[in-house]
C-alpha cells in the first residue's frame, strides 16, 4: 500500500516530466536540456520540501542540532529521472 508522501512524490514527479515535455516543446530544447530542466525543477522542489521541513521541525519546538536538521531535510526522496 502507497503512503501518502508516496503518492505524492509520484504526482509531483508526473507535474515535472508534463512542465518539461511543454516547456520543450515551446522553447524547442534539445533532449539534453530537457534533462537539465528535469533535474534543475527536482532540485528545486528537494531544497524547498528540505527548507518546510526544517521550519515545520523548528515551531513544534523540538530541539534538535544542526547535523540533524540536516539528516532530516536529507531524507526527502530523490527525484526518478527518466529519458525523454
């Protein structure tokens, strides 16, 4: 059975790949820049999903270091990174 985090890791992943293939085909990039816009969206996506964790961690007051905060944010699931 899917979680909740999966599924949504599924949708998100799914909105990246649609964004990509209309933004390739508006912009006519090749496949290679299609990649290197896949992999530029994750990474943005992983940073800002890493920085809400972060902040979500810090206001329910748990007191936690800096390296775990950093293991946490760590954890969010790496981006499937499928040819065009």
């Amino acid at each position: 059975m899917k979680t909740a985090i999966d599924r949504a890791s599924e949708a998100i992943e799914a909105a990246e790949i649609m964004f990509v293939d209309e933004m390739g085909v508006a912009l006519d990039l090749s496949p290679a820049a299609k990649i290197a816009l896949t992999v530029r969206i994750a990474a943005a996506i992983r940073a800002a999903v890493a920085e809400e964790r972060t902040r979500l961690i810090s206001v329910q007051g748990v007191s936690r270091s800096s390296a775990a905060l950093r293991r946490a944010a760590a954890n969010v699931p790496a981006p499937v990174i499928r040819p065009l």
